[in-house]
C-alpha cells in the first residue's frame, strides 16, 4: 500500500509536467490547427532561463518562475511572429515543416551558443524536506510541482472559459474567418495564445529541472514528444483533454516499471507502451478522448 | 424495367432525421426530379444511393441487389454515377487525368504488370486514353485535355465534372444541382445538354435541382422533398399545384405580406 | 515618384556598364600597365605564371588587385543577382550589391591597407583569382544582356524596370538610353536570340550530357591530381570542392557567447557580460580570419571560393557544356531512331559510367555516392505518401529501421561468422553471396511493409494531423521495440553488418526504385494516388477503390524506405535504433519539401544536394542542424513549393526533331516563356 501511494504520488508528479507541456500544443492546435514541433524545445529554453534567473542573476524561485515564464512567452510569440504568421495563408504542411524546422533551430542553436555542459540549478533554489506521511515519504518539491500544476492549470481555465479573451480563442479556433469580422484581432488572440502555452511550458521547464535535475539542449526532445503524446490522446485542442493525457500518461509511465518488473517489463518499455497507446486511441477514437469529430460534407 | 428501387429509406445524423422513409422507384430511361427546400435531405438521399453514408434504415435495390453497405467504389463500379452540388473536380491534374482516373473501376491489370508495363498494361492504359479522349471529344473538350482543370471557365468544369461520371459507363446517371450558378440562357442549353446525354448513352437521369424552370421542363416525374420526408410526387403538372409544395417552398399563407 | 525609382535603375546599370569598362580596359591594359619598365610581361603570362616567378612592381599590382577585381566581382555579383532573382526588388539587391562590394573591398583592401604585397608576394597569385572572377562576372554580363525576355519590363529585372504609362511617347527613346540594359537589349536581341535559340541548354538530349560528363570525370582523373595542387587544394576535391569550402570555419567556438548567462555547476563566472562580449569579440576576428587568412597556411574562405570555383568551371563545367553542344545533333539524332527503352537502357549505362567513373577516385566519394543513393531512395518513397497522396508522414525513418534490421539480421545470421550470432547458419559460395544479400534485402522491404500496414490501416479512418501523429508514433515505436530487444543488441546496436553495399548495388536499385514509382504514378491506377489527395471523396465516389489504393502506397513507400535502410546498414557496419530516430524523417521530410511535393525530379536532385550539403556542412559540426533548419524555414517562407512543386523537370531523354529555323524559333520561345 505504501507503495503504491508513492508510486501515485510520483505519477502525480510526473503527470502534472506533462499536462503544463500538453496543454501549450493543445491551445495552440485549437487556434491555429498548427501541431507546433517546436513546443518541446521552448520549454528547454524555459528550463534554461531558470538557470539564468537562479544562478546569473541570483533570484529565488518564485521570481525565477515568472521572469522565466514572462521571456518564454516572449519567444513564444516572437517565433510566431517571425516564422509562422508568414505562412498563415500557406497549406499547413509548411507550417508544421516549419515548426520542425523552429525545434531544431532552437536545440542546436542552444548547444552551438551554450555548449553542451549539463546544467542544474543551485542547492538554495528550493531546500528540500521530506515528510514522511504514513510511512511514505514525500517531499516538498513533489508537493510543489503538482500543487502549482493545479493552479497553473486553474488559472489558465479560469481565462479560457470566463474571459473576453478566452471566449475568442475558442471562436477562432471555429472560424477564423468570421472572428475577424466580429471585431476580434485575430493577431492578438493568436499572439496571447503562444504567450500563455509557452509561458505554460516555461514553468513545466523549470518544475522538471528541480525534479529531474540534469538540464542539456536536448532535454526537450523526448518530454516535448511525450506531452505532444498527452496532448493528442487527450484530444487535442481541448484543454481538459490536454491535462487528463498528460495525467494519464504519467500513470502509465511511473505504474507499468513499478509493477512491470515482476512480470518482466523492464523501464525501456515505456516509451513503446506510451506510443502504443498513442496508436491504439487513435485507431480506436480517431479524436482522442475529449476531442470531437468533424464531419466531413460531402 | 425497374432500375432503382428505394424501399423505407431513412437516415440519421446523431438524432436529427435527415431522410424519413422515402419509397421511390425509378424505371429504366426515365428522367426524375428531386426538389424541396434547402436543408430538405436531397443530398443527402444521393449520398445514401452512392454510399457516401451507409443508410440507417431501409433498402436500395439497384437492378433488384441491395446497396446498403457496399462501398462506393463497388456501387459506382456497378452503375451509378454522379457530379457534385459543388464542383469536385482533382483541380491539380489535367482534364484528361481525371477522366482517365474515372475509369480506375475498369483496370484489370495488375499492380506488377503497372511496374514492369508488360503488354496488358499497355494495352489496357491505350484504351483508357482513347476511350477518355473520344469522351472529351464528345462533349467538345478535346482542346483542353491537358489542361490542368482548376485552370478551366466554371461552366467547362460542370461539363468535365459530367464528363468524368460518363467514364465509368453509367446506367443511372445522378446530377446534383447541375444549373447552378448558371444564367437562363446557358439553363436552357443545359436543358438540351441532359436530354441530349440522356439519349446519347441511354441513360436513366436522376437530377436535383433549385431552378423550376429546368426542373419543370425536363423532368418526366418529380419527388418532392421537406425536412426529409416525401410531401408529394408525380407529374410537374401536379407538383405546381399541390398546396404543400407551395408551403413548403413558400411558408405558409399568413407569413407572406 | 517614377522618375526616382528610373533614377535608382539607371545608376544601378551604369555601375554594371562602368564595371564591364573597367574588366575590358584591364584585360588589354594590363600589359601596358605591367610594361611600364622594358618587360615583355602580357596578360596572359601574368594568369599562367603559376609559381610567381615574374617580378612586378608592387605599386602597379596593388592598384591592380584592388580596383580591377573589386569592380570585375561588383559586375559579376549584380548581373548574376539579376538572372537568378529577377523578382526580388531594389532594397535587396541593392544589399547584394553592398555586401559584395564590402566583402571583395576588404579582402583586396587589406592588401592595399597593410602593404602586404612585397617582394616575396606572388602578385600573379593575386592576379589570377581576379581574372577568374573576372571571367564569370563577364559571362554574368553577357548573360544577363543576351538572355531574352518576353517583356524585360514585367519579368522585374532590377536593373529593367517597365517605362512609366505617361512617360512613354515622345521621351521614351532618351528613357531608354538611360537604361543601357533596355536599350542593349533592344538593339541585341534578334542576334540574341538566335544564340539562345541554338544553345538552348534544355533541349539538349540527357544523353549529350551525360557524355559530358564521362569526358569531365576522365579529364579528372588524368588531369585532376596536377590541376588541383595548381591550384593550392592538398588533395583533389572530393565533391566538386564543397567540402573544402566551409574548412576554414571549422574552428569557430559559438559556445562562449551565451554559456555564460547559463553557467554549468562546475563553471564560474564573475562578469558574464564581459566574458560574453569578449567572447563574441573573439568570435568576430576568428571569422574574419576565416574569411581571408592571408599568408597564414590554411587558406581563408573567399581564396578557397576562388579556387573551386576554378576547379568546377574548367574541369567539369566548361567540358560537360563543349562536349554537349557538339553531341547535341548526333545524340538525337541517334535516340530518335532507338526505341524508347533502348534510348532510356543506353542513358542508363552511360549514367552508370559517369557515376562509377567519378566514385573510383577514392573511397570517400564511393560512400557519398552510396548515402545519396539511399537518399534518394527514401526521398522518393517519402514524396510518394506526403507528395503525391497529400498525407503528412513525419515518421519515415522507423521503415527505414525496419529493413536495416531485419536485412542485416538475416546476412549477419546466415551468411556470415560473427560475434553476435554465431557463424554462418548457411554456408553459401562466395559467388551466391549477392544473391543472398538481394534476398536479405528484399525482406526487409517486405517487414518494413508490414511495418507499412500499421499506418495504412488507421488511415482509413483518419487523415491529416492524426495520421501523422500515427506515422510519428510508429517511428518511435520501432525504435522503441528495437531499444529493447536484447539479442539485436538494444541500445547498443548492432556490429559487425558486412560492408556489401557498393556503388553498383546502390546505382541499380536506385533506378529501380526510381522507375517503379514513376511508373506507378504516372499509371491510371496510381493516378488515382494523387486524386486522393485532390479530393478523397469525389475519389470513391468515382470508382476509385481508395483503400486498395492507399495500401498500395503505403506499401510500395514503406518497402522501397525498408530496402534502403538495409542498403544503409551494410555500409555503415553498425546500426543501432537512434540512427533511425526523428531526426532522419526529419531529414526525408527535407529532402522531399526542398525537392518539392508530387516531384520525383525534384526529390533526386533534392536528395543529391542534401547529401553534398551535409557533407559541405561536416566542418561546421553543431551548427550544421543550425543552418539546416534555418534553409528549411527560408524555403517554406519563400518557396513553400521546393523546387519543383508538383511537377518535373523537362529532360529531353528522348530526342528531339532539329527542323533548322523552326526548332530555332520554338526554343527561343521557350526560353522567352521562362
């Protein structure tokens, strides 16, 4: 039982990263039906910016959180403005290639500019306790990370469901046409969009650098792959969808190693189990779990 | 001879009834008319014969077999064929491929004869492009042929779109709104343009249509159709007079001033 | 506001008309000016004196070396800029412009500025380089003046713009003589023409070409050793010198400009700042360094720019065009009297020739030869899913995966004795052994088309961005599966594949691969693949049966993608999961968009220049995946279509009719329509 209260807190832990992750690729697919590659590896350049924040300037957490968040969201919307508003009117290939293309740029530019010493952030960034609850021992920094998830999360529903601006980016996202028309700037709403889901992702970066303490220009490849997983499994384009698949895969990826083993199911398992799920959901429901279908008119 | 046979149709999207046990029956040769408002399930009845949609309920007997359920291919491979309310036409190719490619139901050869283009290959792909090329030449298209179609005025593309549908050998031939966006002058070209197709390849027509006009002079027997079920059949001299048509199309008497 | 913008276009053409000046005055007054003191030197002996035995006074050559050269490139580069962009407008070529005169000033200027030409200088050296760019600027001239246009207004030459509405009339003819292009043009363009008309380099058969290019590959080898270290290269160029060209930017560090606002645990740093600006500092003189490097032993950019130039004009360029021209009548003559497959057997040869011709001068170039034909391999069987059906396969390599696995499995488990799987099950002569590796190949097409099934199934149900992720997740799963299998070596791969994958292998089954899906697309039934992406539904409900015919694609794509991967793996002795990762369908997905879409042309020779650019860009190391992203982005902002968006490139591979005047007329027609 103890056990497996610590391996429910663990998947908590790990699930909550991957729904901050998800849910930037599944606002921006609900506004602009882009799947943007490059997502895994702004939140790299998030992770990144903590370490500026915590040990160049010397901030502690909260602050580091913000101005990470804050920058992040810039870039966001920078790379928006430079590499995919060019190509609103093209076929969406392009832009997908382009997203690809963004990632890459991104990784390999962080490595050339950076080098590829792995980073982490100081001892003092957040001074960890464990609790020991019942026999299960948790720490702070697990508490933190799903707590903040929550809230994050809250918040951002809280602006998606309530909010002038809310109310747009789901109309965009079902006619971008006539939005305009409404007297919407479509320019804003997509602009706020990359601010927030990068933003998003910024403190998904940091969170897992306390967490999972090595940080390198690549981190973002394999998280960024496996939140895309979330966001699509969950349906994506709904944020509700984004937050249960990035929860959902997190179970999976903590429970089939724990309890895996016995049965011969070592850890490397995992990321074919993912995927395999990944396939199975979308042949079983093309949409994933929260997303509606759109009929096609003949 | 009974072509088509439509028994106790219906069709759901979700819960909304779009076809409510529509019975009709088309004999061979006719020309037949189906009308109603927007929104009334015309399309809809097309794409349940052409098996776009697989029907919820009921039975369409094409030459006394059950289509329900086959796959559109097999269904066109049997016989029927149709254009679009709007043009659907393989903009990037040439009008010559999509012709070609409308005979893809008559290939025999196989995918290793294509690799190595032995002797059937050949020979059958000769008689596709003559046979497309004589079409065209038909319907005086010839000129375009290579073409790229998306390339070509909308009254050539509703032409190549028939076109297209007369490559796979048709019996029953189903044109969805073929006037539209037509002028009365090339209206009444199209008109001659159907019969003269109808005679051309004996064809059975089954059209639907907005413009009275057409409809009323060329359709021998017409269906009239509202919110998915029948509201009257037969001559377009009874259609013009049967008082739930006009409401249909009209409303009802109070709500016109 | 029109006359401003005539104003700009004259002086931009008087800069080019002065320049062109300047080359003429330069190549006859240069033995005037070298003949100041009772030498007999000519122009001539100047370029061939190769060893810098002729003895020039300092003061004339530095004169020469700056202003002869500097205005000869500045000519080059703006009427090159005017051929190859013609629809870009002032601003950029005008930037052009700069940036040339700039870099070329300060290459020669430094010689001027810091007296660097001395007694022991080779000034010839210098000389040549500038007689070279001389040359190129000056066929740029005459090109730009003779290429014939249909409209010169409307086609947007910078130089040319169309005469205003209301300045046209009476004024029109002094306008016109203010632009020296419009009015060259006007006055050349019937001879003109005719030249174009009889040069027409596209109606030249492939076959003319191509024996070019067994001539240039033989004048190479004969000649190549000794032309090459003329030239200053330690060896002979392996890829028409794009490898050496990036050399001398290999010891660029990027790393210290930003490392320091990210510190790693063990790294300290006081002032990030200042480490970063001195860094970047560091940085910048490294670069210009990189760029001229004069004197020092490793020559710098520009002088290595120079000379491969050089090497590609006069060993392959120059001779591949003579011998064409010449063969031009005979060669087609000779395959409109051939068959069509006999003509197409005979080009094959002759192209098997230049390939084989050309990969014998070392082992290096044989490999390159190999990765681009398993390029091309999965670039076409790429552009045949995403291209030609309209699906979007970001997943490719894990097919790829599948065929390099299962092909080396089956050499390694059954042909040979090796570590991993014990000796050879058969014991097969040494003469059955290709058949073996074919057989070996061929299933791992067959698996990686098993493989294929796991995407064309879901893709009767869905399309677009859900495919996709489909395509994606089977990649990741492959990798993942073979990750974890312990007997195929997991992570670590798989050692000891055998090296059987050679340039013949890799010609024949290219071609193959190229002819089956040619002939699969230009099929009616595999035109039906790309009606399917025009427009599915009206594709079934027209008769065209479209599952059969997505599985046929995927199929086709996934086996010809499995038959590469193995071709792959027994060159490159180890395979191991992470080769076949995102990061190679990224690379198929470039190939294929810089190609462009629908394009099996355009995918061979996109395939062809991916591979030599990723060679050219080996020296850069970590900026390589930098500066490849960053040409993917610039071609999908300004040419989302590749190269050749949805259509081929017009070879004449079957002859044409040569009617005298009229053949004349119609190509200069067509390239008036260009």
């Amino acid at each position: 039982m103890e056990f497996f209260v610590q391996q429910f807190v663990n998947a908590l832990q790990l699930g909550s990263l991957y729904a901050l992750i998800a849910l930037g690729y599944t606002m921006v697919y609900g506004v602009l039906l882009l799947i943007n590659f490059a997502h895994g590896d702004i939140f790299m350049v998030g992770a990144f910016l903590g370490v500026f924040g915590s040990i160049t300037l010397d901030l502690p957490f909260v602050p580091t959180l913000v101005l990470s968040m804050v920058l992040t969201g810039l870039l966001g919307v920078g790379i928006e403005r430079v590499a995919y508003k060019p190509l609103r009117q093209a076929s969406r290939l392009s832009v997908v290639i382009t997203a690809l293309g963004v990632g890459l740029l991104l990784e390999n530019g962080m490595l050339a500019l950076t080098g590829a010493n792995p980073r982490s952030y100081p001892q003092t960034f957040i001074t960890t306790r464990v609790y020991d609850i019942g026999g299960v021992a948790i720490s702070n920094v697990k508490i933190i990370i799903i707590v903040l998830a929550a809230l994050l999360f809250a918040g951002l529903y809280t602006i998606v469901q309530r909010t002038k601006w809310g109310m747009a980016m789901r109309a965009i996202s079902y006619d971008k046409f006539a939005v305009p028309l409404m007297g919407v700037s479509q320019d804003q709403i997509i602009s706020l969009t990359f601010l927030l889901g990068t933003g998003l992702a910024a403190a998904g970066g940091i969170l897992w650098g306390v967490a999972f303490p090595v940080l390198n220009p690549y981190m973002g490849l394999r998280v960024g792959w496996k939140a895309f997983v979330a966001a699509v499994v969950g349906g994506i384009g709904d944020i509700r969808g984004a937050a249960a698949g990035g929860l959902l895969l997190g179970f999976i990826e903590i429970f089939v190693p724990a309890y895996g083993d016995s049965i011969g199911i070592s850890s490397t398992w995992r990321d074919p189990i993912a995927f395999g799920l990944l396939l199975i959901i979308l042949v079983v429901r093309p949409t994933g779990l929260f997303g509606v279908a759109r009929r096609q008119k003949v | 001879m009974t072509l088509l046979q439509i028994n106790r149709l219906s069709h759901y999207f979700g819960g909304l009834l779009a076809v409510d046990n529509l019975n009709l029956t088309i004999e061979e040769g006719e020309l037949i008319g189906l009308i109603g408002p927007n929104g009334a399930g015309k399309t809809t009845v097309f794409n349940l014969v052409t098996g776009a949609y697989r029907a919820s309920e009921g039975e369409i007997l094409f030459r006394g077999e059950d289509l329900v359920g086959k796959p559109p291919h097999a269904i066109n491979a049997r016989g029927i064929s149709r254009t679009f309310q709007t043009i659907r036409l393989w903009n990037m190719m040439s009008v010559l491929d999509n012709v070609r490619i409308a005979h893809h139901g008559q290939i025999n050869y196989t995918l290793a004869e294509a690799f190595l283009r032995l002797p059937r290959y050949r020979r059958e792909e000769r008689e596709i492009e003559e046979r497309s090329m004589d079409l065209l030449r038909l319907f005086k298209l010839e000129r375009y042929a290579q073409e790229p179609v998306k390339n070509l005025p909308y009254g050539q593309q509703r032409r190549v779109e028939i076109v297209r549908a007369m490559a796979a050998r048709p019996q029953l031939l189903l044109l969805d709104e073929p006037a539209a966006g037509m002028n009365p002058q090339e209206i009444s070209a199209l008109m001659d343009f159907i019969h003269w197709i109808r005679d051309e390849f004996h064809l059975t027509i089954w059209l639907i249509e907005h413009q009275m006009r057409l409809v009323m002079n060329i359709c021998e027997r017409i269906k009239v159709l509202d919110f998915g079920a029948t509201i009257a059949d037969g001559t377009p001299e009874e259609i013009r007079n049967n008082p739930q048509v006009i409401e249909a199309y009209l409303g009802e008497q109070a709500e016109v001033h | 506001m029109s006359t401003t913008a005539n104003r700009t276009f004259s002086l931009g053409g008087l800069v080019v008309l002065v320049c062109a000046l300047v080359i003429a005055i330069a190549v006859v007054g240069l033995p005037w000016l070298a003949l100041e003191d009772d030498s007999t030197v000519t122009a001539t002996d100047l370029i061939a004196d190769t060893e810098g035995e002729l003895d020039v006074p300092a003061r004339i050559t530095n004169t020469f070396l700056v202003v002869v050269p500097v205005g000869a490139l500045a000519a080059g580069i703006l009427a090159l800029w005017g051929m190859l962009a013609p629809r870009h407008n002032r601003a950029v070529s005008t930037l052009v412009l700069l940036v040339g005169l700039v870099l070329v000033g300060y290459y020669y200027g430094t010689f001027f500025y810091e007296d660097h030409v001395n007694d022991s200088t080779s000034a010839t050296e210098f000389v040549r380089s500038g007689f070279f760019v001389a040359l190129v600027a000056g066929l740029g001239l005459i090109a730009q003046a003779a290429l014939p246009r249909a409209n010169p207004g409307v086609a947007g030459n910078p130089l040319v713009r169309p005469v205003p509405v209301e300045a046209a009339g009476p004024v029109a003819l002094p306008q016109n003589w203010r632009w020296p292009f419009a009015w060259l043009r006007a006055r050349l363009s019937p001879l003109t023409r005719r030249i174009a008309g009889y040069l027409a380099l596209s109606r030249i058969p492939v076959l003319a070409y191509l024996v070019g290019m067994l001539a240039a590959t033989e004048l190479e080898r004969r000649e190549g050793q000794a032309f090459s270290r003329l030239l200053g290269f330690r060896r002979v160029p392996s890829l028409f010198g794009s490898t050496e060209l990036l050399e001398p930017f290999s010891k660029l560090d990027f790393s210290g400009i930003l490392a320091p606002f990210f510190p790693s645990p063990t790294d300290t740093y006081d002032a990030p700042l200042r480490a970063s600006w001195e860094a970047l500092r560091q940085l910048g003189e490294d670069f210009v360094y990189a760029l001229t490097s004069h004197g020092a032993r490793e020559p710098g950019f520009l002088k290595v720019l120079l000379h491969v130039v050089e090497y590609d004009l006069i060993i392959f360029i120059i001779p591949v065009l003579i011998v064409a021209l010449l063969l031009r009548k005979p060669s087609n003559a000779l395959l409109l009297r051939l068959p069509s497959w006999a003509g197409l057997t005979l080009q094959i040869v002759v192209l098997y020739g230049v390939v084989s011709h050309w990969g014998a001068l070392n082992d290096y170039r044989g490999l390159v030869l190999i990765y681009m034909g398993v390029n091309i391999m999965l670039a076409i069987s790429l552009n045949l899913v995403n291209g030609y059906m309209g699906e979007f396969s970001v997943g490719h390599a894990g097919f790829m995966a599948v065929g390099a696995y299962v092909a080396s499995i089956l050499t390694m488990w059954l042909f040979i004795d090796e570590r991993v799987f014990g000796d050879a099950v058969l014991s097969v002569p040494d003469w059955a052994l290709p058949i073996g590796f074919l057989i070996a190949l061929i299933a791992g097409g067959v698996a990686a088309a098993l493989a294929g099934l796991l995407v064309a199934f879901p893709s009767f149900r869905t399309r677009g961005d859900y495919l996709a992720i489909v395509t994606l997740a089977v990649n990741f799963i492959v990798t993942g599966v073979l990750n974890n299998i312990s007997a195929i070596g997991g992570a670590r791969g798989l050692n000891g594949v055998p090296l059987w994958t050679n340039v013949r292998w890799i010609f024949v089954l290219t071609i193959l691969s190229v002819l089956a899906i040619h002939h699969l697309v230009s099929s009616t039934f595999g035109k039906g693949i790309v009606a399917i992406r025009e427009d599915e539904i009206a594709a079934e409900q027209m008769g065209v049966h479209t599952r059969r015919v997505k599985l046929v694609a995927f199929l086709v794509s996934s086996f010809i993608a499995g038959m590469s991967g193995g071709l792959f793996a027994h060159v490159l002795a180890y395979v191991n999961p992470g080769v076949f990762g995102i990061l190679k369908s990224t690379e198929a997905l470039v190939m294929v968009y810089l190609g462009g879409m629908g394009s099996i042309s355009g995918s061979v020779i996109a395939a062809v220049l991916f591979t030599i650019l990723i060679e050219a860009f080996r020296p850069l190391a970590v900026l390589k995946w930098v500066v490849i992203p960053l040409i993917l982005i610039l071609l999908m902002i300004y040419r989302p279509q590749g190269l050749f968006g949805f259509r081929e490139m017009t070879l004449n591979l079957k002859g044409l009719k040569e009617d005298g005047p009229d053949v004349l007329k119609e190509a200069s027609d067509d390239a008036a329509a260009d």
